[in-house]
C-alpha cells in the first residue's frame, strides 16, 4: 500500500476478522462521533469489500475524501410538489447535491488515512485534512477517538430531539438500508443538510383553485424549493437504529457572523 497517498493504521485486535453485521460488532468511536477541533477536517469513508484490500481502501479512501469537501462547501437542491384534488395526494421529490471539482485534486493528494477498519464487508477509513498541517500533527487526536465499541449505543437524544446552539443550525437526516452500506449513510448525510439548507433558505408557492358544476372540485399545488450553497456543513455523529434498520446522521452548520 506504499504508493497509494496517506497512511493506514491496521488494528489488529483478536484473530480472524472483525464482523460487521448492522454495526453491532466492535468498530472505532470515530465512526459514531466525527472528531473535530484544531482547524482540521475529518470524515469517514466506507467501501465494500472487493476481492483485493488495496482496492477496497481506495474505494473507501475516495468516498471519505467526497465526503470531506462536503463538509467544505457543497451546493444543495431539491424540490417538492405536492398535488391535492377532492381529498387524493399525489407527492414527487428530489434532492441532489454537487461538490467543489477544483477541491477534488487538492484534498485528494494532501489528506491522510488516520485510522482504518477491515470487516468481511466493507473497509472504512478516517480521513483527515488541513494545508497547514504537517504529517505528525495528524496523530495527536485523542485515543478516544480510536476506542472500540462491542455492541450498539443506546439511541442518541438528537434523534428525539434536534440540538439547539447559539451560532448553530442542526439536521437530522435518516436514510432506509440500501445495497452498499456508503449509500445508506450519504443519503442519510444528504437528508441532514437539506433539513439544515431548508432553515436558511426555502422559496414556497401555492395555488388553489375552487369552482363548482356538477359537483364541487377543489385542487391545490403546492412547490417548495431549495438552492443554497452550504460551508462548513460538517457531519459530528451517527446512529444506526437495527431494529428498524434506518441510518441516522447529524450534521452541524455554523452560521456565518
């Protein structure tokens, strides 16, 4: 692995491989609680696991790096109509978002591995970024960050309640279990930073139209819309509710002074 970019931290803890089956089986805290603090950017990557090692950490390496300049500036869209006529609704939505391409090649050669996972599914990695770090200063992250945990936590009060915090926006986004575990948790990321995107900017429109002839009609169209540029919109921790098999993310906007 010594000509892929950045380091990667193997841990090797019993023998065999650890099993990853719902998150239910030890993995890193950093994977539940992003780490934060000294003007660096970290994010998390996941990959499923292919037949090659190199290549499932290449994969996982490139899906943390996105999810890195997310945190950096990304632009949200999405919109929703909603259709009512006599009592019956009829509802289409989207929600895309694009990231900064001139980031891409930058972040890509300068960020670190810090700490990385093998399971029988996926590989996951922590990534680290900042231009004005050398390579050493990466490591002085807590050992918490690197503590294991063997079973599920118990369900986090933001998933109850949303956070409040002078200065802050919160979002709480929830995805459905998709084929690739990375997806399941981006859609759950994306849904956070809508939820943020919608408390700074939503344009709405309605028209209602109501006449009468051989019975009385009633129509109504409703269109919310977003389009907004987010920086600093950074993901601080996850959950995975397995009874449910639905992904939690929280994300954290700070708002510009």
């Amino acid at each position: 692995m010594k000509d892929l970019p950045g380091r990667y931290i193997f841990w090797v803890l019993f023998a065999g491989v650890v099993f990853l089956c719902g998150f239910g089986s030890p993995i890193p805290k950093w994977f539940y609680k992003v780490p934060t603090g000294d003007g660096c950017i970290y994010s998390v990557g996941i990959s499923n696991r292919y037949s090659g090692d190199k290549d499932s950490f290449t994969a996982a390496r490139d899906d943390g790096v996105e999810n890195l300049i997310r945190s950096i500036r990304v632009h949200v869209r999405s919109g929703l109509a909603e259709y009512v006529e006599n009592g019956s609704i009829e509802m289409r939505t989207f929600i895309s978002e694009e990231i900064d391409s001139t980031l891409y090649n930058t972040v890509y050669q300068q960020c670190m591995i810090l700490d990385s996972i093998l399971t029988d599914k996926q590989a996951i990695v922590l990534v680290g970024w900042n231009n004005n770090r050398t390579k050493g200063e990466y490591y002085r992250l807590s050992r918490l960050n690197f503590k294991l945990y063997s079973r599920p936590s118990s369900e986090p009060s933001w998933i109850r309640s949303t956070p409040r915090r002078n200065g802050y926006l919160f979002g709480v986004g929830m995805s459905t279990s998709y084929g690739e575990l990375a997806r399941s948790w981006n859609e759950s990321a994306k849904k956070a930073r809508l939820e943020v995107a919608q408390q700074i900017n939503i344009n709405v429109s309605n028209l209602d139209i109501s006449y009468t002839g051989l019975g009385d009609h009633n129509k109504s169209w409703t269109e919310q819309t977003v389009n907004i540029t987010l920086e600093g919109s950074r993901v601080t921790e996850r959950w995975y509710d397995a009874k449910q098999d639905i992904y939690y993310t929280l994300v954290e906007y700070m708002l510009t002074k």
